[in-house]
C-alpha cells in the first residue's frame, strides 16, 4: 500500500471503503464487514488503516497456566505488536465475549500501544478510562467498563473474530465508528480509483439534492444519471 492510498484511506470513513469495494470489485455483495453496533472512543477522531496485528485475550477468570507462562506471552504479545508492516493496528479478540468484562484497552495500554508504533485498536471486547487515552489512537471496541478483571493474553498472532469478522493476521483492515472491513488484498492495487469513482459519482444526487431549487423532477434526472455511472 502506498503513502497516496494510505492518505486516501484515512480520509474517509469506512462505509465509503466499504462501498469502494464493491466498485472495485464491479458487483455488489461484499461481506467481509463487522455486524452490529461497536462503540469507538473517538468518533470523530478519523479512520484506522493497518494491517493487523492479531490476538485473544480473557479477563473472567484467573489464568490456569503458571505466572511465568503467562507474563513472558504477555511480553510476546508486546514485541509481537512492535514489529512487521506499518502502518498496523491491534486487532484482538475477547474470547469471554458477548460477556466480556475486562478493559485491556485503558490509558496505560493504548499509550503503549501508540508508542509501539500502532494506529488504533479494533476489538470486540472492552475500553476504559474515556477522555484519558490518547490523542490520535482511536480504538472501536465492543463495550465500555471499569475493570481490568483478570486479563490475560491467550493466543498471539492467530485468526480472530471481531463482531462476526473473521480477520487473520497481516489483513488491511479499515475501522471507525461504524464498524469494521478487511480489504480485500486483489483490490487494493485498484481501489483509490474506485473511491475516487464513487465518491464523484455521488456528487451527481448530492449535488443537485442540495440546491434550493430541487424537485422530484431534477431528482429522477440525477438517479437516471447516477444509476448509468455506477454500471
């Protein structure tokens, strides 16, 4: 991915890519998108664009494997999360999930992450200690709670499931507040044109949709125009 399809990318929100796609692909139909409603700590903080670093984690129960087991995964999972592609986020799965209680993602880890060189986090588990995380590393998270439970790291660099998506490690993945996409790796050699393609054609229903003088009239011309643009 170049530094001009990146830039594209972060300046448009995610049901845009998500549309993008389908232009890319010259049909409808693409589902690699999370379902439901996620929670995301700065809404108007801008999209998240990485390649995903992937992991479980739990926080319901005491770990059963021996302390020096867990804490040098821990420490794994932290060089894990430093290396490869950039830019990259962390995408990590909750596995107590729909009954997630433990906020791995609160200002002490998501400063760290930031100055490991990630752009955000996407999880379907839980966030804290809003108005505290830091500037410029949004995380979309499925809850919002006060304790860290018992959180563990379990699994590093694995496929994970985030809101019915599955995302496997080293995926390009696009989040904001909407949601979650993976990009599909075949279009992203095409896909600035495409976003570029959609977003003018647009313009042919917002444009006049947005002038005083709009009538039914004008609005079956630009459907008519718009609907021959998009085929």
């Amino acid at each position: 991915m170049n530094e001009e399809l990146l830039k594209l990318l972060k300046s448009v929100d995610t049901p845009t890519v998500c549309n993008a796609i389908e232009v890319a692909e010259g049909k409808r139909g693409f589902n690699r998108f999370t379902r439901g409603t996620m929670l995301c700590s700065d809404p108007d903080g801008g999209a998240i664009v990485g390649y995903a670093r992937t992991a479980k984690i739990s926080a319901l129960a005491p770990p059963t494997e021996p302390a020096d087991v867990i804490k040098t995964r821990r420490m794994a999972y932290y060089r894990y999360v430093s290396e490869g592609p950039r830019p990259a986020l962390a995408v990590v799965e909750d596995v107590d999930y729909p009954n997630a209680i433990g906020a791995f993602w609160g200002e002490i880890n998501t400063t760290v992450h930031k100055g490991l060189g990630l752009s955000g986090t996407l999880t379907n588990g839980v966030m804290r200690d809003l108005g505290d995380l830091p500037e410029g590393y949004p995380v979309v998270a499925g809850s919002v709670g006060p304790s860290h439970g018992f959180v563990h790291v379990k699994e590093i660099d694995t496929s994970v499931k985030i809101y019915g998506l599955d995302i496997g490690p080293g995926e390009l993945v696009h989040a904001d507040r909407h949601g979650a996409l993976v990009v599909p790796a075949e279009t992203i050699p095409v896909l600035g044109d495409a976003i570029r393609k959609l977003l003018d054609t647009e313009q042919l229903v917002l444009g006049p949709a947005r002038e005083a003088d709009f009538t039914f009239e004008k609005f079956e011309a630009a459907w008519s125009a718009f609907e021959k643009a998009r085929t």
